[in-house]
C-alpha cells in the first residue's frame, strides 16, 4: 500500500476464499509473494484476502452507505472471485458472519438493489438442484468509479491550491527552485470542488 494521503489505494480485507456454503470445491489461492502486505499480516493471509478500492471506506457516509451495508458489499466481494463467476453467498451466511437477523441482511440487499449498488439475479438451480441467487455488482464497481473520480480532484486540488499558497509564502525560495517562480506565484486561486473532501 502507498501512502496514507493516496485517495485511490486498495484495501486487503481478510476474506474466508471458500464458497458461500462450505461445500464443494473450494477456490484455491497461491500463497502470496513475499512482500510488505505479507511481512505485514503474516499467515494471516493464509486463510484468504480481497481487494477492495479505499474509496469504498472513506467515501461511505457520502455514499449514503452504513456500516452495515459496508459489511454487506464485503461479503458480497468476499465472493467474486473472477469478474464472471458473479457471487451467490445466501443470506444467511452473511447474517451469521456479521451477527444480525436473515431479515436484516435482505432488507439492505433490497435497498442496496433499488439504489443500484447491485443487482439480484433471478434463483437458478446448481450442479446439485440447489436454488442460488446470484449478484451483479456492476453497479457497485460503476460508483466507486465515479465516487475515486470526485475523490481524486479532490486531492489534485489541495495540491495546486498547497503548491500554490507555498509558492506565494516562499517568496524568494520559489524563485531559486522554480526559476522565475512567475507561474506559481501568480496562479489564481482555483475554484474548489463541489463536493467536499472525504477525508
């Protein structure tokens, strides 16, 4: 991971790799290189991971998403392995995992489908007649698309805005570094985003 001031960095959640019921074969995941997420987190990693856009978390409340919506979207993401395998995890599952009522947990899928963070695919039968319900999280991935555009002009424009407040304090340093410093001292100030920082 980079540094803590980057917007759009990943996320390494702990994750359980195997399928949403337990059964069948379960996905294998190579041992991790060594590496400073491995140094970090050790065997740890060992019982699986995902990858998740930061922006999930630090844009949630503007996102109007809760806490427990995040943990809803991360168990979902917990199982999306491949971008066209889509994740089946009943229900129930996740209820338990995170300690609230089966209604719970579809009362929020519902409302996270009518505000199009997913989309619940019709029940369709697997290898053994079991109905499964899978999930489109299309929809998810389209927001934080949009949600890391906001964030990241955001963060362009404290660094102008920094650059530019530096430059005019600095005065004859700005001149030494920058050549002439004309450009930096003289750059308007720009107008700010219109959403307000997430951070």
């Amino acid at each position: 991971m980079g540094s803590a001031s980057s917007f759009c960095e990943t996320v390494i959640v702990l994750a359980n790799a195997n399928p949403a019921n337990g059964r069948g074969a379960t996905e294998q995941t190579p041992p991790p290189e060594e590496n400073t997420i491995t140094r970090k987190w050790g065997s740890a990693l060992n019982a699986g991971f995902q990858v998740v856009p930061n922006v999930l978390l630090r844009a949630q409340s503007r996102l109007n998403l809760d806490a427990v919506d995040v943990v809803i979207l991360l168990n979902l993401n917990l199982h999306w392995w491949a971008e066209d395998r889509l994740p089946y995890p009943p229900p129930t599952l996740i209820a338990k995992r995170m300690g609230v009522s089966r209604r719970t947990v579809e009362r929020r899928i519902l409302r996270l489908q009518k505000e199009g963070w997913l989309e619940r695919l019709p029940a369709e039968g697997n290898k053994e007649n079991r109905k499964i319900r899978k999930y489109d999280l299309t929809g998810l991935v389209e927001r934080l698309k949009e949600a890391a555009i906001i964030g990241m002009s955001q963060r362009n424009y404290r660094s102008i805005e920094n650059l530019r407040r530096d430059s005019q304090a600095a005065g004859r340093r700005t001149k030494l570094l920058l050549g002439s410093g004309k450009a930096i001292r003289n750059m308007k100030r720009l107008p700010a985003p219109k959403e307000k920082s997430w951070d």
